[in-house]
C-alpha cells in the first residue's frame, strides 16, 4: 500500500510556475545555418570544403538518442526544440517558465583546428542572440566557448559580455585535459570579471575515452559514464585551486546528476585530511568549497521512484543552496510536467525554481 | 594533577619521538627543536599510534602553484591516514575544533630538584646531575 | 620540368590494363545501406547514430577542403549523387579513359570503428553485400573488399568465411587504427583465416579509429591529420613485424593503402638497426624486420611523394623495390593519383609493369 | 570529539570466522624474490628490460602517494624490507594483532595484465602464482591466495585459472580494472566462463595500466583526485559488465569490488536504472534494471571506510546497498588501511556485523 502512494506520488510534480528553468536546449543549428554569422573567410571555405554541409552532432549526444529527445516532444524532423514555438508550446508556457538559459549543445565547442572551433562558436552565439532571444524575452542565453584555447575563449566571452541576455559561458565536460588545470584559468577570470557563471554541462569531445578502462560499446554506458567525468572534473577545480584564484567564480553543473554529491563529499573530504599538504592551498574540506561555489541542475534526477532514498540524499547533501531549477528539456527526464518532485517540499522547491537561480546568476537577479 | 618523570631529556632527539606510559596513559612524547611536547598516543580516528608518525612542518600556500614549508617539525603525521596534529595542542590541523588529541603539560627539571617535588619516577632511577622531562597528568 | 615529363609519358599508359588498387565506391543516398541491414540495426542507426571513438556522429574529426569528405571537384555525377556513387560515371571517368582492368573498391564506411560491435558486425556484412549488389555484379572489373570488424575477431571470420567462396572478393579489409596495435594476438585469429586462404589484408588509411593518427596527440590542422596517415600506417608495419605475425604466418600478405611510401625505406633501415640492438627482447622475430617486409608487404603508391628534385625518387623504388609497389589513384578525392602523370621520374618497362599491373595481379590472384 | 569517543570493538559471534580480511597486500623483500619463479629467459629480459607498461614511469605509479610504499608508516617490519614483506611481522601486527581467521592476498607488484610484452605478462603472472604460494599459503595456512590472471591475454588466462583451480587456498581471480577495453567487453567472456566453472568469483582491486587517461576527464594533477578516480573507474566497469550483458549471460559469476568505496553505489544504480528505462532498446540483452544485477552478482570491500558527516548517514547507504553486499578489508599495509575495531562510525546490529566481517566473505568465496 505504502509503494502504492509513493509511487502515486512521484508522478504527481510541485508546481514549477515563475521558475527559472537554468538548462534548456534548443535544437542545435545545422552547420548551413550559421553561414550569415561567419566572416567572409570562414563562409567562403566552408563552401568551399564542403563543412556547411556536415553534421557537427555530437557521439557524446547523438541527437536521435531516446534520452535526447523526448517522444512526446519530437518533431516530424525527429528532432525536438527546433523551432521557438515548439520551445514555447512545449518548455516555456506549459511549465510556467519566467525565464529559461538556452544551453547550444554544439560540435563547435569540439572541433580540433582552435581557429574553426572559435569562429563556429561566435556564430552559434550570435544565432543564438538573433533568432532565439530577440524574438523571445523569456529566454536567455549561455556564451559556448571551446575551452581547448583559452585564448580564444576568453575574446569571444569578452565580445558577448555587453549583452545581457548571455547570462553564463558554456563549456563542455569532457575536453583535453581535467578543468582545474591552469591552461583553462583566463577563461575563468573570464567570467568571474564579466558576472558569469560559467556551465560546464554533459558531453563531451571524445578525443580520449570517456572511462578510464577504454571505450564503452553502448551510448547508455556512455551517458551513465557522464556523471564520472563531473566528479572528476569537480575535484579537479577545487584541487587545482580555481576557487582560491578566481575568488568570485560560480561553477552550475549541467544535465550531471547529483545524487552521486553525497558519496563525493565522503570521500572528497576524507581523502583530503590524509594528503592535503599536496594542496595546501585548500584550507578547507572540498565539500564547503563545493558548497559556497557549484551549483547543479536540477535534471536529471536519478533517484528511485520511493521519495525518501531522493529526501534521504538531499539530507546528506545538507546544503538548499546547491541546485538550480531545470527542465533539461528536451531531453527525456521525466514525463508530462512532473520536472520538481514532491520530496523537496514547498520551501525548498521555491529556492531551487527562483532563490537559487537569482543567487547564481548576477545577470538575472539585475533585471528579475 | 600529578607530575611524572617519564624520560631522561638526552635520550629524545630533535624531532624525533618516544611512546611512555604514564599513569595508565599511553602518550607520546616529541622534542621540539629542544622543547618538549606530550600528546595522547592514539590517534582517534581510528586509534593508530601517533608517537610513529613522521614528524613534519607544515605546509602552506598563499596561491594555487606556491608552496610554503613552515613550523619545521611542529606537526606530526598519524603513521596510517596521514592525519596532520600539532604537536604543540593536540589540535589536527584539518578541524581543530572537533578532532585533536589531548596534549598534557610538559616541563623539563634537573634531576637534583626532582627529589624536592611531589615526582614520580615511574620508570626509573633519577640521578641529580641529569636533565628530565616530566609530564603532568 | 615537369611537363616534358607528362609529354614523354602520355600514351602509353592508356594500354597497360593497369590495376587501381584504391577506389573508394560511394552511397547514393545516405539510406543506401540501409536495405542491406537487418531492421533491428536500421532502427538503432535512426536513433543512435553510427557512433566510434571519435567526436562526432558520422561526420570525419577532421573536415576536407572540398566538399563530399575531400572529393575531386570533378567527379560530381551529372546525375546527381557523391562522388563514386554511380557506376556509369564511374567508368566513364575512371576505368575507361585510364585503361583500369581491376579496380579494387575499398568502401570507408565499414563497421569497422563502430563502438557496438553487434552494430559494427551487421555494418561489415551489409557493405559487403551491397559491394555485390551495387559494384563487382554489374562490372566485373570491379574487386571488393571483404570488411570486418576486426576488434571481435570471431565476427570477423565468420564473415571471411562466409565471402571466401566469391572470387569478387580479392581482400580482407582492416582499418589501421584499431584497438590495439594490429600486430597483437587478438588479431593473430584473423590473420591465420586470411594466410590459409591467401587472402590479402588491406590496411587503408582511416579517418576514425580508436587512436589518434599520430602519436603526438590530437592535430590542429588536416594538413597534420593528412601527413599523420603514414604514422598509423608504420606503426601497423612495425608492430607486426615485432609480434612476430610473418614469422608465425609467413605467407600472409599485408597491403597498406593510401599512406604514400616514401617512408618505407627509412623505416626499414631503422627497424633493422634496433631489431639488432634489441633483439633479445623479441627473440621470436628471428630476422632483421626489413626481410619480413620484403617478403610480406606491399604498399600501395597513392599519394605519391613528390620530391622537389624528381630524380631522388629514384633512389626511393630501389630502396623499397619495385616488386613491393602497386599503384592506386584513390579515386575520387581530392589526393588522386593520374596513372599517366604520377610518376615524375622514368621508369623502365619491366618496373612499370609490375607496379602498374603485375604486383597486384599477383598479390591479389586477379586471372 | 574525544580520544576515544567514538571507537567501539566487535561482538563475539560463535561462528567459525569472526573476521576476513578481503584485501591484504604481500610484498616481496627485494624485486629479486620473484627470480626463483621465472626462467632464465625471463630473468634476463627482467633485468634487461624491466616492466614495460601502459604508461609514463616504467616503475613507478604514475601520482607519487603521501608515504613511502603507499604503506602505514608503522608497517616496516623491523627485520628490514618493505611492508607486506615479512611474513612473521605481517602475522605480528596484523593476524595475530587483529585476530584475522582468513586473510586474502591482494598481489599488485609487477602488474602482469598491464604488461606490454605478452609473453613476458604470461611469465609473470605465473611466478607471482608460484610466490604466494612459496612464500605466503605455504607457511601460513590463514592466508589465502588470488590468482594473477593476464586478462589482455584471455586465453593465457583462462590455462591460468584451470591450472590454478585445483589448489583451494586460492580463493579468487584478481583483475585490474583499468584495461584496454572495458571488463564487460566479449573478449574477456572465457575468462568469466572459467571463473563460473570453477566456482571462483573474480576480484578487481584498484589499479591497472590499460593505456587510458585516469579518469574521463582527463589525466588529474594530484594524489587527491587519482584516489578518488578509482571509484569512477569501478562505476565504469560495473556499468560495462551490466550492458555489456555479463550478468545476463553468467547468472552465477560474482565479483568483488575492492578499495573503491561503496557509498556511491546506490546513487550510480539509480541513475543506471534511469537511463536504461530510456534507453533499454539500445541494450535488449540486458533484461532487467541495471540496479538488479548489483543485488544479485557484485560485492564491495568496505575499505577505505566512507566516513560522512554526520556518521549516521552512512546507515542510510548501507540500507540501500544491503549490509550482505560489504565484505570487511583492511588493506594492509597501505597507508588508508582500516581497522576493523574502528572503521565503521555507525553502530552495526550483531547479525550485520557477522555478515560484513565474515559472513559474507564466507559466501562469496565459498569457505564453507
């Protein structure tokens, strides 16, 4: 009786109305579309060689793949969250959304010649300023840099900053080397100076294998394997000691999961009394560094459908301040409208849709 | 509160460190570039003997990528987890508020003066001329 | 210069009846395999993609400098389609103005690299059907390539045995960069199928993989992508001389395609001279490496090198020698090599019959 | 805290083992201990060559630890030689100290599956065979061996195993998880298929050389983030063993995972379960929800102890796991060693601690 109501339960979602819905995809733009954001250099040899035509669709997120794209939600094209009005009808009116943070997942972000990577992003940002938040003032958007030239990276955060509609940087969370490491740090002050976040969401480059024991047959194993790379990652930042340099930075973990935190935690500071002379610039467990700088959305919740293992997690995480209100959409992470859990209960739910949301993002909280 | 004569000064070298029994006590003792320190034994994290830890400085770091070696030989490393104590509180040096050791107060006496005191010589024959250290408990 | 070469050597090439070791045969439509794969894989494709170990779904880490994946401008189909995707056209262009009498096909979009090896198996078979169906059936001077997905080796050979009784096929086909280097033993299973049935192994340079082409990490730029082909292709030299593959399987037959071969020499000198120095360590391989090159492994001409003094590449086929050479224009893309103009330097009758024609008759058992 | 607040000691129990220790570590005086057990041709090539591995150092782990020889600082036996060398001071300090029924050696010097030469990992394997039983299962009929099985060399593997099988003092197959290709994958099923016929389970402890950066993210800076990078590398090959269908195809194979934690089990079965109810169609050899396979064919050792604050939120994570799923390990005589009187910081009911420190044990490896 009891699995009964439980089970009843979490398929009965808190109201998300006047959230702030912090990783929403639109459809990434095929290669032709971003030819009018292109200088004349880049349009004219991606004729020439024939890039305009190329899918730059991720392996790490093929975007047919069954959690990508939503079945109630996909389109003729067999793609979702192609068209405004689709995100409209679909993400924004139904879920009661304020605003949403477009998140592009695009291969530009990826591609190995620095220079096509840089201009590639450039365009996608500036298609996305055009025809997305031009036309829809709910939305806003994420700057995608490809993080592999810091350089490069930071010019294209530095001539998007003055608008304020770009509201993080977005990177992705597989890429060359681990983030903490010092050849990505100017594009954290970067962001830290302009009142960015800066994202660091699902996917990848897949230039190495994305598990230490070599590559995976399966796109599930692969996607499961995502929220080992975000651990790795988030005890790379704070080892390395991003926070103690960029004292200012905001780090959202996107579409990783979070209920792997606890055991994190665990460990994470465990490990840290024993060999913390190899770091000392940590002066605190990584835990409280997490605490004050990282923040997760909220999609996916991976948890069992027994609300108590998810209220149990978010007792041991300890901490109302670290999650952020998303849909994921249009990813398949929940069904109908049933983004926001009854075990977070109503307090918590309203930081997690508008409190925290404000708290990350400077750039939100001045015009909200 | 009661003072013990647990070792003669010259058979404790500069940083290093000596497991004595004291009233029932293990403790350990450490000579601190000639000063004496006296911490409970066991460790409690998981009661390992912190008498046969490495001796260590602290490290520290103004930055990321700069590293600082200070207070040469005040800190001793729990042998099995690597927990940093400070010799000179009984503190750890991770989360001094909840997790130290006790530290006793510890003096250093000719052995002529210790026949005048309410000692005790535990462990062994006191002579006058000799140097000793005394912890009180 | 080079144009009273090109004068010298027009004409007579037209006769030769030469054999092009490397075409790469194209998709229509990019459903076109799709009716060679069983439903179940045609549905897997829809949602997942093809995926390898590479960055992105279906589409070369690198982009060429002409559209197709680096095609000849010229070789468009008037009636539509990619490159090599049409027969007549194919003939009109290639076969039959250049006197090709064996054309070997050496399709890239084998399943070679796929992550699910289920996936990667259904692909190999469908692309040999289809080079049945679509290519060797209707012109015979086409010879296909039997492509396994080497990494499970049982799959492998079961669709070796499966094609070994149709002469269409002259080859087996496996990609350079596979998961471990391709001398390993994993792969010894398949090699021991293809010496018993003296059936070529076709090593082609590959744009996916489970490596890196170069050991040097990941490149900037094509041009490095490009040049690092030949870095794949001798470190497959190299690692089967070392594991001792030729001394266990002596009559196998390696081919490496499309990786130039200037370099062959080279390497040869140098892996004898540490073979001497270090032998103890692979007492198994019981003669200097260059002997079991020498023996076992042809290479294939395309893309050709072209040193800034023509008459250096002399020096090059006597080093190599002209018995391990085989020409190949690479048709379609961008890098073909014309079998009239590819040599800038002479070559006598005798040496041009053999790397024209006679090699690959022989390496491959064409009648 | 207090000195000694917090510790507690385990209760008698009657069975006939109280405590196994799943993970000990033997070590040999000098690298010339291993001679006796390698030919001539092997002893050459030994001292000619050295190990030659996946990775940068030839004998050195690629993340120098806090303490010399990973160990205990108090665990160098006084007659000289490295910890884990000497079998009267390992019985000293630890059997006898501990009252340890069984222990289980874990032999990780000269890493015979992450040696390149495969004739020379062949040597290797067998002599590391040879030594356990000469010098340890010999003399000390409390220990137990693991059979050193060359797992890139599955054939050569699985002759191992068959050769070994008959000698019951070898309790295991012990694997690296870091390979070449991932466990799951079907090159490695003879070795699975031999584990199941002779009713051996498999062990993987912490390590390996497979070619691969530590973790997905990239090679880490630190000692803090490779120790933590093992716990991504067990979730990598589990997820591997389950999609890959092992379980499905070896109902009865059971394995162990050692010194990677355990706390992240739960939350790494949820978000398996979540993304194979999305995209199970990709998988159809796996039947049933990821987090079943877990129930029903994996173990964990327990050290290093997770320790959360507050403590009591481990019972939580023990009740999602299933206290019969732990088996106790003290890793000696590593540095992160646990003590079985101390280790667990939440009270345990007696039947639980019967099962954690020995029970379980007793069923996995079958000493009944």
């Amino acid at each position: 009786m009891n699995e009964m109501i439980r089970s009843l339960e979490s398929k009965l979602g808190l109201s998300t109305v006047g959230g702030i819905d912090c990783d929403l995809h639109p459809a990434s733009p095929a290669t032709k579309t971003l030819l009018p954001y292109l200088d004349e250099y880049w349009r004219e040899t991606f004729v020439m060689r024939g890039v305009d035509r190329l899918s730059l669709a991720m392996t790490s997120s093929p975007p047919r793949a069954p959690i990508n794209v939503r079945s109630d939600w996909k389109a003729e094209s067999g793609f979702a969250g192609d068209t405004l009005e689709a995100v409209r009808a679909q993400a924004l009116d139904p879920f009661g959304t304020r605003l949403a943070i477009c998140n592009v997942l695009h291969g530009a972000m990826i591609m190995h010649s620095d220079d096509m990577a840089a201009a590639l992003c450039g365009a996608a940002n500036e298609w996305l300023a055009r025809e997305w938040l031009d036309r829809e003032p709910r939305l806003r958007g994420s700057i995608i840099v490809s993080a592999q030239n810091a350089e490069l990276a930071v010019a294209e955060i530095e001539r998007r900053a003055a608008d304020h509609r770009f509201v993080q940087v977005l990177i992705l969370a597989q890429n060359d080397e681990p983030l903490g490491r010092r050849r990505y740090w100017p594009i954290y002050e970067a962001a830290a100076r302009n009142h960015l976040p800066l994202c660091i969401h699902a996917g990848g480059s897949n230039r190495h294998a994305p598990t230490a024991t070599g590559w995976p047959s399966y796109f599930v194993e692969s996607y499961v394997a995502q929220a080992s790379i975000f651990e790795s990652q988030l005890l790379s930042l704070v080892a390395e000691g991003v926070f103690q340099k960029v004292p200012d930075l905001k780090v959202v973990f996107a579409e990783s999961g979070f209920t792997w935190l606890p055991s994190f935690f665990w460990r994470a500071d465990k490990t840290w009394r024993g060999v913390r002379a190899e770091t000392p610039w940590l002066t605190e467990q990584p835990s409280d560094i997490v605490k004050r700088h990282v923040r997760f959305t909220l999609q996916p919740i991976e948890a069992p459908p027994d609300q108590d293992a998810l209220a149990r997690t978010l007792e041991h995480i300890d901490c109302d301040d670290i999650l952020l209100f998303s849909t994921d959409y249009p990813h398949a992470q929940f069904e109908g409208l049933n983004a926001l859990p009854v075990a977070f209960g109503e307090t918590l739910a309203k930081k997690i849709l508008i409190d925290n949301p404000l708290a990350t993002y400077p750039r939100i909280a001045a015009d909200f | 509160m009661a003072r013990h004569v647990v070792a003669k000064v010259d058979e404790l070298d500069i940083g290093k460190s000596k497991l004595v029994k004291v009233a029932g006590r293990d403790i350990a003792l450490f000579n601190v570039k000639g000063e004496f320190f006296a911490i409970a034994n066991r460790c409690p994290h998981e009661g390992a003997d912190l008498c046969r830890g490495q001796v260590v400085g602290l490290a520290e770091s103004d930055e990321p990528g700069h590293y600082r070696m200070t207070r040469h030989g005040e800190l001793v490393r729990c042998p099995w987890h690597g927990w940093e104590f400070d010799i000179r509180t009984g503190k750890s040096w991770c989360d001094p508020a909840r997790t130290r050791v006790k530290s006793f107060d510890v003096s250093v006496a000719k052995g002529g003066a210790l026949a005048e005191g309410p000692y005790q010589a535990e462990v062994f024959p006191v002579s006058i001329d000799e140097d000793y250290v005394i912890v009180e408990i | 210069m080079n144009q009273a070469v090109l004068e010298k050597e027009t004409g007579t090439e037209a006769k030769l009846g030469i054999v092009d070791c490397d075409i790469h045969p194209a998709f229509s439509t990019p459903d076109e395999l799709a009716k060679f794969l069983p439903q179940r894989w045609r549905n897997h494709l829809a949602d997942y993609g093809q995926r390898s170990a590479n960055p992105l779904v279906g589409t070369l880490p690198y982009p060429r400098m002409t559209p197709g994946n680096g095609m000849r401008r010229d070789a468009w189909p008037p009636n539509g389609g990619p490159p090599a995707s049409d027969l007549s056209f194919l003939r009109e262009q290639l076969l039959d103005p250049l006197g090709i009498e064996y054309g070997i096909l050496q399709p890239l979009a084998a399943g070679s690299s796929t992550l699910n090896q289920d996936l990667g198996a259904a692909m190999c078979t469908a692309v040999n059907d289809w080079q049945l169906d679509k290519w060797t059936g209707p012109e015979p001077r086409l010879k296909a390539s039997i492509s396994v997905a080497q990494e499970d080796a049982t799959a492998a050979i079961a669709e070796i045995e499966a094609r070994i009784g149709n002469r269409s096929f002259v080859q087996i086909a496996i990609p350079p960069r596979t998961i471990e280097p391709a001398g390993r033993r994993r792969y010894w299973p398949i090699y021991e199928v293809a010496e018993h049935y003296d059936m070529p192994i076709g090593m082609h340079s590959a744009a996916f993989g489970w490596h890196t082409n170069s050991g040097a990490g990941w490149l900037n730029f094509y041009i490095e992508e490009h040049y690092a082909f030949s870095h794949s292709l001798q470190s497959v030299v190299a690692s089967m001389v070392f594991e001792g593959v030729f001394e266990r399987f002596p009559k196998l037959k390696l081919i490496v395609v499309e990786g130039g071969f200037a370099w062959a020499a080279p390497l040869m000198w140098r892996l004898d001279r540490q073979w001497n120095r270090m032998r103890s360590e692979v007492p198994h391989v019981k003669r200097p490496p260059s002997e079991y090159i020498r023996q076992n492994v042809w290479f294939t001409t395309q893309p050709i090198e072209e040193p800034e003094n023509n008459r250096h590449l002399l020096d090059t086929l006597r080093w190599v020698g002209t018995d391990r050479l085989m020409f190949s224009t690479d048709y379609p893309h961008w890098d073909f090599d014309d079998p009239r103009y590819a040599f800038k330097v002479p070559l006598s009758p005798a040496e041009r019959e053999k790397i024209f024609r006679e090699n690959a008759k022989q390496v491959y058992r064409l009648p | 805290m207090t000195e000694t607040g917090t510790l507690e000691r385990p209760v008698e129990t009657k069975a006939k083992y109280n405590l196994i220790d799943c993970d000990i570590h033997p070590s040999m005086k000098t690298p010339a201990e291993i001679q006796p057990y390698l030919s001539q041709r092997w002893r050459d090539h030994l001292a000619t060559y050295g190990g030659h591995t996946r990775q940068g150092l030839s004998e050195t782990l690629s993340h120098p630890r806090m303490v010399p020889e990973v160990s205990r600082v108090d665990s160098w036996p006084p007659s000289g030689g490295p910890p884990g060398s000497d079998l009267p001071f390992l019985r000293e300090q630890h059997l006898d100290n501990l009252g340890i029924d069984i222990g289980v050696l874990v032999p990780l010097r000269f890493n015979a599956s992450g040696q390149r030469h495969p004739d020379f990992a062949i040597a290797i394997a067998t002599a590391i065979n040879d030594w356990q039983v000469g010098k340890f299962l010999d003399p000390e009929p409390r220990l137990r061996g693991s059979i050193i099985a060359t797992q890139e060399d599955p054939a050569n593997a699985v002759a191992e195993i068959n050769r070994r099988a008959s000698d019951k003092r070898f309790v295991q197959v012990l694997l690296p998880p870091r390979s070449i290709e991932p466990l799951g994958k079907r090159r490695h099923w003879p070795i699975f298929e031999a584990a199941v016929r002779h009713s051996l389970p498999l062990s993987l402890h912490v390590g390996g050389v497979g070619g691969h950066q530590a973790t997905g993210a990239g090679w880490p800076s630190y000692y803090l983030e490779e120790h933590h990078s093992q716990v991504q590398t067990m979730q990598a090959v589990i997820a591997s063993l389950i999609f890959e269908g092992v379980f499905e195809h070896f109902p009865e194979l059971k394995i162990s995972f050692v010194e990677g934690g355990f706390s992240w089990v739960p939350s790494f079965g949820w978000r398996m379960d979540k993304a194979w109810q999305t995209m199970r169609d990709e998988v159809p050899h796996v039947k049933r929800p990821p987090s079943g396979y877990l129930r029903q064919n994996v173990w964990f050792t327990t050290q290093p102890m997770e320790e959360p604050n507050p403590a009591k939120n481990l019972a939580d994570t023990l009740r999602w796991i299933g206290t019969d799923r732990l088996m106790f390990s003290t890793d000696y005589p590593h540095w992160d060693f646990d003590d079985p009187r101390f280790a667990f910081k939440v009270p345990l009911t007696a039947i639980e601690k019967a099962a954690i420190f020995a029970g379980n044990a007793v069923n996995f490896y079958g000493l009944n």
